[in-house]
C-alpha cells in the first residue's frame, strides 16, 4: 500500500492553539481561532525587518480551515530567518454588531508564548483606522534549538504554617535600598536575590502581583490590564527581553522552591487590555471581538462592563474557556507556579445569556475538576470591582477554592478603628468564618478556605490604616493626621495598633496572608489604588527595615510563633478546645458597647501547648481573670503583649517571666496579650 502525506502536514492541525514547533517535522503548526472571519493571512518577520513580512501565507480554504480554527504547517526552511509572527485578519466591518474586522490591522496571537514590542511599538495607532505593521506587538516563535526544561521540584505543601505574602515583583525590590545590583533591581532575578530576607521573615508562599505581559507604555503599574494570558511579563526581565524573561521567571520560581516557598500568581482573566468599546485593536478585538467578548444582547451590540474595565472576556464562551483552562495549565506545568487566584472570580459566575449563574458555571467547574490543576491551590477574590456581584463564602461556586474574605479584613478593621457591635463578629473570624464557611454535613468547609487579611494591594497600606482618616477605608489617624511630624505618642500607638493587627490575623484560624512592606511600616502616602504609580509610592523602601527592626522583629517572631503552634490553624474549626470569656473570667461580653474578649485555646488534641488570648480594644487598661479552667496545672506565661515595649512585646517561651497566681492580669489599652502553658508531656524536671 502506498504511504500517503499526512493531512496535517499539509494543511496543519487545528490544535493546539498557538504556535507550536514540531521538532521531528522540523516545521511551524499554526493556529488560531475565529468564527466570523473571511480570511487569515499569517505574516512572519526577521528581526532586521519588522514592517515588512518575510513570509505571507494566505491560509487556503478548504484545507487550512476545521470549524472555527484556522490552522497552516510552515516548514522550517520556508519560515527562514523568521523570529516573530502576526496575523491578518480579514471580515465584515460593522461595529454596531460588533465586528471590528480590518486586514490592515497587525495582531497578535491570544496563545503567544511570548510577545515582542518593536521599537516603533504605538498604542495610539491601534485606536484609529490604518496599517500597524511595525507599531504593534508580535508573537514570539518558539525557540527550534530549546530542550525540555528540567522537571520542577515542587515545595513541601504547607498546611498549618501557610502564611501567604502578597508582592509586586518590580516594586519588590525597585528602590535603590533594595540591596541588590543597579541592573537587576525589579526583576524576577533580584526577587530571587531577596529569598533569603523572605525566609528569615518565615513565609511559606508568595501571592505574585499580576506578570501576565501587559502593554509597557500604558500606566498600568499593578498589572490588572493583560494583554497576553501565556507570556511572563518581560519588563520584569533583568534586560527587558523575552528570552530573559523566561529563564529569569523559571530560575526564581525554583530558587523559592528550593527555598520551600511555594508560588501562588494573581491572575486577571475577566478582561483584556485592550481596553475599552475605543481603545487599541491589538488581538482578540481584531480577531474575533464578539467571540471573545462579553456584550449586551440588544439589538446594538455594546461591550458589557462588569469588571470595570471597559471589556469583560466571555468567560462563558467555549472559546474564551478554553484560553482560561490552556493559559492555567502553562502556568502550572511550564513556569512551575502551585496556586492561581484570580482576580475578579464572581465573574465567572455570569452566563452567556449575561445572568448570574449561582450553581456550576462552566469555567468554575473545569477548573475545580481538571486533572492537572487538582493540586493547585485556587483562590478567589470573590467578587466584582464594585461589590455588586458578592460571592464570599459559601455563594462561590467554587466549593473546595480558598476565597479572599473581606469580611475578616472589614470586621478586624472596625475592631481595630473602636466601633461598636465588633465583639461577636471578631469572634466568629477569629474561628475560623463558620459563618462564611460552615462546617456543617451539607457544607463541610473549611477553616483554610478563608484567606484572612487586614490590607493588601488593594486599599491602605497597614501603616496608612492608622495613619489617615479614610472612613472609606476604615481608617483612623491616631490623633495626627499623615506619615510627616507626627508627635511621639502618636507613633506609639500606631506601632502598638500595627502589632494588634499582625497578631491578631496571625492568631486566628484560617490562612493569613499580609502584603510585602507591612512587616517594616510600608507607606502610600495614604494613596488607597496607585495602580499607575512606577515610583517610590508603590517601591519598598528597604531602609525601613533598619528604622523599623523592632516591628520587622515581632511579625518574624509571631509568624514562627504561629508555625510552632499548629492548635491554631487547624483543618477543622477549634470546636470544644476553645472558650470564650470575658474580663472577669465568665461568659464574653457580646453587648454592642464592648471592646474586649479572651479565649482559652487549649492544645492537647494538636499536641501543642495552651493559649490563654486577651484581647482589649479600650482605651483604658483592663484586668483578665483567668476562668476556673485555665487555672492550675503549669505556670502561664506571657509570651506576647503588644503594649510592651520591644524586645518585651515577643518572647520566646523559654525566655518568658512565669505569671504567678495573679488573680487579675492586665491588659494595657490597645493591646493583646498571649499566655502559654506547656502542655505536661514536655515539661522537665
């Protein structure tokens, strides 16, 4: 029988997406989707020559069109010199249903595994009408001599000691103190430089701020407005190129792993950007703009704006999930990465019809399911961007996903700002959010689902919460108002309030995760969103760390203390190993008007030691007595009294003073005071 050419190798495959090297083919497969295109004509360019196209290839029909993908085979020796790509996309005109097409326009492949900006890179030039060769970003071919990257060692998976530390890679290390190299400062290479402080600090996972390649030139310095779901940022690259980029990103992944810092990154696919209903026509909005965005069904189309943004992905769309699904999968297998939280995760929840889907909306459940990502931690911010899709707790679809709890950071705020009513709900976030999470038979939550945290990139720093008056932002200045000239009782209490919030998040059931400079007195300037703020506004300024050792101390030491502890963050809530109490020893006193509370914590069914918390948020001194049940047995200690001055206000067990039999013991205003007991079986004679 005679042996035919395969299909394939004449026409291409329609799958994978992307751009894909056949290395036992020696030739290019190239894919991409579009439902209402015409025509798709693939332009590949030299590096010498970014206007004009070494190679145009019209793709034919019927051979290199299956379905909605539109697929072609370019063998090595035809592509040539090539080192970048783009598409032509031709159809239909007609903005009032949506269709955007216009050949003259250069775009760049959704599935890009890396994405180049030529020199003559112009923004305004995708708004308007006319050619962008030579203006716009081109996808990257992939490297024909590269071999399989070494397989990637994953970290031990943390439970009890998971403490998540939120950071932006280039302002991570930015500043000039930052204390590494002029020429790394702000890359994933200067990141990696810096695991050491992240260890002392005694993290166990970095929450990385979005690296999702985004427009260099439009003022988006957080990250939330991606442009290509697969490439790692290269402005992040010690040399700003794509190649760099790659290994700087995959080498720092695994020197944290190494490390056993496990790498969780924030990433936004609820929408693009390519901005608004007028802004750039760069790839998905040239390529297909109905399939990939979601609109209103009127008879005129118009872009929906749930996310804010000006341009929410379909993530209904078959089309649109199987980006999403593709795009955590490379991030997961590729670059290493062991959790996703995605950025705006209530949109997820709306259908293709535009309604809120509360049950098992399509993405939500594949990626809950999908088998290469059962060991990935998924968090979700549960939410839209202005709160009228809440999902926190049990709402989310995503049942087994960790959820960002604004709750905990709204309750522990009000707590910490004097309101009133804050007693009860302090309590039930201090167990764990039972009441967002309910470990019930028909729920069976837990505890760890819920990321607690007082501030995070979004809002006040934790320094600014208690440096202005931001009743947006539960906030209260301590009597002066901003960072300048404050008098010294004012610092006090701002530093004894810093020390209440660590440890309170850090003693309470659930997941804590804190943002990087918290730990040493990072300041906005009061600036709640200075998400376009490239400067000292959003860059650590590590000299902090000195003038502020004795606060970088204490959160080092209530982190270890934590890790040490594992009766407190349990995979089941504290249940009968914990009372509440009030100041005189009895029940907590639940009125409106209170500001104090106490639990007895105990440790045996953990093996751990006995915790006895006080907690006062007066502004006068009170006096806890403890409750029968913490009496007797072996002396307690005060292992932490944020009301004490540095090195007192953390203590190592051993180096803390016995309380005796004091039959009330105080508690300064402001403060928190920790007691242990060592259980019986290590105590020695």
């Amino acid at each position: 029988m005679p042996v035919g050419r395969s299909f394939t190798a004449s026409d291409g495959a329609p799958f994978p997406p992307g751009a894909v090297w056949l290395a036992d083919e020696q030739a290019f497969n190239f894919s991409l989707f579009s439902r209402n295109a015409t025509g798709i004509t693939l332009l590949l360019y030299r590096a010498d020559d970014l206007v004009t196209p070494c190679l145009r290839l019209p793709f034919r029909l019927p051979h290199n069109k299956t379905g909605d993908m539109w697929h072609a085979r370019v063998p090595a020796a035809q592509a040539g010199e090539a080192c970048y790509y783009g598409y032509s996309v031709a159809g239909p005109h007609r903005p009032e249903e949506g269709l955007l097409f216009d050949a003259e326009k250069l775009l760049l492949d959704p599935y890009a595994r890396g994405v180049f900006f030529p020199p003559g890179f112009d923004r305004a030039a995708a708004c308007r009408p006319g050619p962008t060769a030579g203006r716009a970003p081109l996808g990257v071919l992939p490297d024909r001599t590269a071999t399989a990257p070494p397989p990637i060692r994953r970290p031990r998976r943390h439970d009890h000691d998971l403490v998540i530390y939120e950071l932006h890679v280039r302002a991570f290390t930015r500043h000039p103190s930052s204390g590494v190299a002029e020429a790394l400062r702000g890359s994933y290479a200067a990141l990696t430089a810096r695991i050491p402080y992240l260890q002392a600090l005694g993290v166990t996972a970095v929450e990385l701020m979005p690296v999702f390649q985004r427009d260099p030139v439009h003022g988006t310095f957080w990250g939330y407005m991606p442009l290509n779901f697969f490439s790692p940022h290269a402005g992040y690259a010690s040399d700003g190129a794509v190649a760099t980029a790659w290994r700087e990103f995959r080498a720092m992944v695994a020197a944290l792993h190494e490390a056993e810092i496990e790498v969780f990154l924030d990433v936004v696919y609820n929408h693009t950007g390519e901005d608004h209903a007028g802004g750039p026509v760069w790839s998905y909005r040239g390529i297909d703009n109905p399939s990939y965005y979601s609109h209103t069904r009127d008879i005129q189309f118009r872009l929906t704006d749930r996310s804010g943004c000006g341009n929410d992905l379909d993530v209904a769309a078959p089309v649109v999930r199987q980006l999403i699904l593709s795009s955590a999968w490379f991030w997961i297998e590729e670059m290493g990465i062991d959790g996703l939280r995605f950025d705006l995760a209530s949109m997820f929840s709306v259908d293709e019809s535009g309604h809120v889907d509360l049950a098992e909306p399509p993405i939500v459940t594949e990626l809950s399911t999908a088998s290469h990502l059962r060991q990935t931690r998924l968090i979700a911010e549960p939410w839209v961007g202005d709160g009228s899709l809440m999902q926190l707790g049990r709402a989310f679809p995503g049942r087994s996903w960790r959820q960002w709890n604004a709750h905990f950071r709204d309750d522990l705020r009000r707590f910490l700002h004097g309101d009133e009513g804050c007693v009860p709900v302090l309590m039930t976030r201090l167990y764990g959010s039972t009441d967002l999470f309910p470990d019930d038979r028909a729920h069976a939550a837990r505890p760890y689902q819920s990321v607690n945290y007082i501030a995070s990139h979004d809002g006040l720093t934790l320094r600014d919460l208690f440096s202005y008056d931001d009743a947006g932002q539960i906030a209260a200045n301590c009597g002066h108002q901003g960072i300048a000239d404050a008098p010294e009782p004012v610092l006090a209490l701002r530093r004894r309030q810093t020390r209440n919030a660590f440890c309170l998040l850090m003693l309470a059931n659930g997941t804590p995760m804190f943002q990087a400079g918290d730990e040493f007195g990072h300041s906005r300037g009061g600036d709640p969103n200075p998400y376009d703020r490239d400067d000292d506004t959003n860059w650590l300024d590590w000299r902090l760390a000195e003038n502020e050792a004795p606060l970088l101390r204490f959160v080092r030491m209530l982190i270890a203390f934590r890790a040490a502890h594992p009766s407190i963050a349990r995979s089941v809530g504290w249940r009968d190993d914990v009372s509440w109490h009030g100041v005189d020893g009895g029940d907590p006193d639940l009125r409106p008007v209170s500001r104090s509370l106490a639990f007895f914590l105990r440790g045996a069914a953990m093996a751990d030691d006995d915790l006895y918390v006080f907690i006062n948020g007066w502004d006068d001194t009170l006096h806890f007595a403890l409750p029968e049940a913490a009496r007797g047995g072996a002396p307690w200690r005060s292992v932490i009294d944020t009301a004490a001055d540095p090195p007192a206000d953390i203590l190592a067990p051993e180096a803390a003073t016995p309380v005796g039999d004091m039959a009330r013991l105080p508690a300064q205003a402001r403060s928190v005071r920790v007691l242990l007991r060592t259980r019986p079986d290590t105590i020695t004679g």
